[in-house]
C-alpha cells in the first residue's frame, strides 16, 4: 500500500487549504512533512489564482512539534549539514496571508510553525507551548523570539522554561492567537476568514502583510518611511484606482492583482 500523504490540500476559490496529515504521530513535523508544506506554499505564492491561505491540522493535534524520533539519534554535524532552518524559513517569507486554524496540540515546532503564519485562529481546545526544555534542548524555529514577541517576555519565560502549556483562553489573553471558536467551526472561521481577505485587492494584502512584519524588525520611525513607500507604491497599481472608483460609484470592486 502507498504511504499515505504528508499533507492534503484543496483549493476553495482564491483560497489554499492545507492539512498536515500525520494523525497517528499528532503530526509530528518530519523533514519530509516540513519540506512539503515549504513547497506547497510556495507554489501557492506563485499561483496568481491563490490569493490566501489556511494551514491546519487535525481536531486532536495542529502538531506536536517537531519529529523527536527523527531528531533523537543526531549529531550536531548532521544536524548542521542537513540545515534544516534554511526550510523552515521558507513559510516566513511567503508573501500571501496564512491562516493558521489550530486544534489540539500546538507545541514546540508545531507552536513555530503556527508563530510562522499571520492569523491564528484557535479551538476552544487548543492547547500552546513550547515544551522543548523537557528533552533537554531549547525551540530551534524561533520560538524563543516570535513566542516573547507575541506574549511578552514574563509569559515566554514562564511557558519556555517551565514546558507547561496555554489554554485557548491564555492564548487569547496574551495575544498568541486572534480568535478562539467553537471545536465545531474553528476550520470554517478561518476558511471564512481567508475568503474575506481574498476578496480584497490581493497586491495591497500581501503588501499590507510585508508592513505589519516590518514592525518586528525595524525601528518606528524607520517603521512608517517603510509603511510610507508602500503605501505610495499602491497609487501605481489598477487594483488602487479600481477600489476608489468602486467606493464613489457605490459598487464591489473587481480587483485584478495588477
Ligand atoms: N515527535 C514524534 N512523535 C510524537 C511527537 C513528536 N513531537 N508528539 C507525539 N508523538 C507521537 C507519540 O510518540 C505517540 O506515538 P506512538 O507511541 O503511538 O507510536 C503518538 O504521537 C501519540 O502521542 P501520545 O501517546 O504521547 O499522546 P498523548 O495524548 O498521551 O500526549 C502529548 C500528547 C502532545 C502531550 C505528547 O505526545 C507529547 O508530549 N509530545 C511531545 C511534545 C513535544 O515535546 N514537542 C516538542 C518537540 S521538539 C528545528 C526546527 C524545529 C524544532 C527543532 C529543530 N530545526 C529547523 C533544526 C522543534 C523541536 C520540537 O518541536
């Protein structure tokens, strides 16, 4: 029998829906697990017709971390060699809008890859952490840095150095996530969520994404000059005159991506 697939995915109109699918393991994200999900939003980056994306998992885990029994036996030289970041990475710089709809575990690389997308969008069961301090080891896909970017210092050292996990609730307190839903919807409100975004111009969505990631990475000041020559550069595009000219004739935009 075939192995069965790492991930599924569907389109749904402009939208990329992607599931892990290593239920057995919680989706415990192998090399080959992340690899595929990498070149899967990279090509949905590429296809002019895929204006947004959700990542999810299933209802009992988005992923438990990364693989440990793929990870237990390494050297450092191996580790090293087969550069592991450099893939990773790559779901960082995907310029369209992910939506991570997370059920169940979310933990350690599991935790990172979901820090990685840009709405997270929670079950009222799911449950956070970055617990790699239990093996002996610290996070290795930035969840040191995005983890205390989102919930702040006090809280990242609490979970990190503990191991201990975060209700949807905390998460929603310490703003890890945006929204928690019902067990039942979670998927459809981020599905609905990504088909809301996709109805907008999708140039000023993925530009509107690359300024609010700015914030991260730059000093105010240098911040708004950023914001500023987006915000300009948007005045050279058809979707711009399209959106206002739509707004004074009172009608719904046709936006183009040009
Ligand atoms: N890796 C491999 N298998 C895992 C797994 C994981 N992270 N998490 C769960 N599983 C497997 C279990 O071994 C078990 O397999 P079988 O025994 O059935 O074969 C199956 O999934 C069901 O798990 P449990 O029986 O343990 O289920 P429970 O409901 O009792 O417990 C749990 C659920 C989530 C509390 C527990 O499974 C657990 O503690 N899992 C490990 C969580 C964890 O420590 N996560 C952090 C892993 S370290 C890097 C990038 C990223 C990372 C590192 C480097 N580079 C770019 C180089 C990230 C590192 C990590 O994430």
């Amino acid at each position: 029998m075939a192995d069965e697939a790492l991930i599924l995915t569907e389109t749904d109109g402009h939208v990329g829906i992607l599931r892990l699918n290593r239920p057995k393991a919680l989706n415990a994200i192998s090399p080959d697990l992340i690899q595929q999900v990498a070149d899967q939003l990279d090509q949905w980056d590429r296809d002019e017709q895929i204006y947004a994306m959700v990542i999810t998992g299933s209802d009992k885990a988005f992923a438990a971390g990364a693989d440990i029994v793929d990870m237990a036996p390494r050297s450092t030289m191996e580790m090293h060699q087969r550069d592991q970041f450099a893939v990773w990475d790559r779901v960082a710089k995907v310029k369209k809008p992910i939506i991570a709809a997370v059920s169940g575990f979310a933990l350690g690389g599991g935790c990172e890859l979901m820090m990685m997308c840009d709405v997270v969008i929670a079950s009222e069961t799911a449950q956070f952490g970055q617990p790699e301090i239990n093996l002996g080891i610290i996070p290795g896909a930035g969840g040191t840095q995005r983890f205390t970017r989102a919930v702040g210092k006090a809280t990242a050292m609490d979970v990190i150095l503990s191991g201990r996990f975060l209700s949807a609730e905390e998460a929603l307190d310490y703003g890890l996530v945006s929204r928690v839903a019902p067990a039942d919807s979670y998927l459809d409100e981020a599905i609905k969520l990504a088909h809301t975004m996709a109805k907008k111009g999708p140039l000023a969505l993925q530009i509107g994404k690359e300024a609010v990631n700015k914030a991260f990475e730059t000093t105010l000041g240098e911040g708004v000059q950023f914001e500023r020559r987006l915000f300009y550069m948007l005045f050279s595009t058809e979707d711009q005159k399209e959106g206002m000219k739509a707004f004074m004739e009172k009608r719904k935009p046709d936006f183009k991506a040009r």
